[in-house]
C-alpha cells in the first residue's frame, strides 16, 4: 500500500487508510462508510459504482464528465464546486468555500452519514487556480476521523487552523505547490499522515516530487501505491 517513511507502527496509522486508494494523479476512492470518489480521472476499468463523486473544480484532469457517469447510478451524490457542476450532468449538488453538507446516504438497510465541507483551493503566484474562480479543496467527515483532500492549491493561509487525521496535499509544482512547499503545508496543517498527489498521470510531477515530499515533511508520509488497472479513456 504505501513506500517511503512510515509511522512507527500500525497503530499509529489513521484507520481509514485501510479504504483509501490512490487512482492516479488526484483521483481517489474512498470505501467506508461507502463508496465515495474524489475528482474522478481515467478510472480503472472495473471502478465500483459510486455512492458520493466529490469533484474540486472544472479542469479535465479534475472534472471528467465521462468518468463521472460510467460510476454513476441511480441514488448516487455528486458534490462539485460551480464550475465544475456546469460542466456534469444533473443533478449536481454545488458546493461553495467555507460551506459544508451533511449527507445521508443508503447503505443496504440503513443510511450512513458523510459530512463534507468545501475548503478554499487556490494559486498565489500562478494564474492557473486564481481565488476568485472558487475551486476547492474538501475535508470529509469519515468515521471520527478527518480526510483533507488539498485539491489544486498553493500553500495558503487558509491551511493555518485546519484540523485533519489525513492530508492529501500536491506535490507536483507548476500548477499547485512544489513538494517542497507541500512540505511546508504539512507542517503548518500537522496531520497524523501526509500523503502526495498530483503527480505521475503527465500532467506535472513525478516520483522523485513525491520522494523529496517525504523526505521534507515534518509528519509522517505514506507514498500510495497507484492502482494498475487504468481506463483507455
């Protein structure tokens, strides 16, 4: 599941972890309480129907419409920032900055309960994520423990305050945070454990980001292993 600097045991690790895989790039599905997708992207073939699609903001690699409907189904939630939403077929929940929801979600005979709140995401000296466009980030409520995904963000001062079990933070520069910077953000954020994105599908970043990521992180960091079953989408 994970290389690089560790915990120092297992007990130390968040327990949600267990259900957390790394798609490629940004891309995530989360199994507990249910089947929940971040920013789906060039999905493996045999992806599991989604129970709740999480989608940051509106760029391709982000906001995949198709992706997005070959998970869909009837019951299924999507979440997205405006304009994202614009871009995927209703019904779409949107999401602004600084606004959360609490989801209730079917689960065989009961419903099972999914807070998610919208976090600002943004550049500070690049033109690609500007504040004002309102992309986000999200931190989701799982089980008693806390999930921040960073979505495609500099190192911002909203992050000073952010309480979370789990960071996944970019590490790719270019367009978000450089791995040194990620670096930077995980000591200001200090999650239990700090986990890379955004790097390895071609867009930005590479291996050796997530590398120099861990080897600066003031926390622990698990390096994901990507799952290997890709979509030729």
């Amino acid at each position: 599941m994970a290389q690089g600097h560790a915990p120092r045991s297992a007990a130390d690790l968040p327990a949600l972890l267990k259900d957390l895989h790394w798609l490629g790039h940004d891309s995530y599905r989360i199994d507990r309480p249910v089947t929940i997708y971040i920013d789906p992207w060039q999905l493996p073939i045999d992806s599991p129907p989604a129970d709740l699609i999480l989608v940051s903001h509106d760029h391709y690699d982000h906001c995949s419409p198709e992706d997005v409907e070959t998970i869909r189904r009837q019951g299924t939630i999507v979440v997205a920032n405006t304009s994202a939403a614009a871009k995927l077929q209703a019904p779409v929940r949107v999401l602004q900055p600084g606004k959360s929801l609490t989801l209730r979600i079917p689960e065989g005979m009961e419903a099972a309960s999914v807070t998610v709140e919208a976090v600002p995401a943004y550049n500070v000296d690049k033109k690609f994520h500007p504040r004002d466009a309102g992309h986000v980030g999200f931190i989701l409520h799982l089980g008693g423990e806390r999930l921040y995904f960073a979505g495609d963000t500099d190192l911002i001062p909203e992050m000073t305050g952010l309480a979370c079990d789990v960071a996944l933070l970019p590490v790719s520069g270019t367009y978000t945070m450089t791995a040194e910077e990620a670096a930077r953000a995980a000591g200001v954020i200090r999650p239990r454990v700090a986990v890379p994105m955004h790097y390895g599908a071609g867009v930005a970043g590479s291996e050796a980001d997530a590398e120099t990521f861990r080897k600066q992180s003031p926390v622990p960091v698990l390096i994901l292993k990507m799952e290997s079953s890709r979509s030729s989408a």
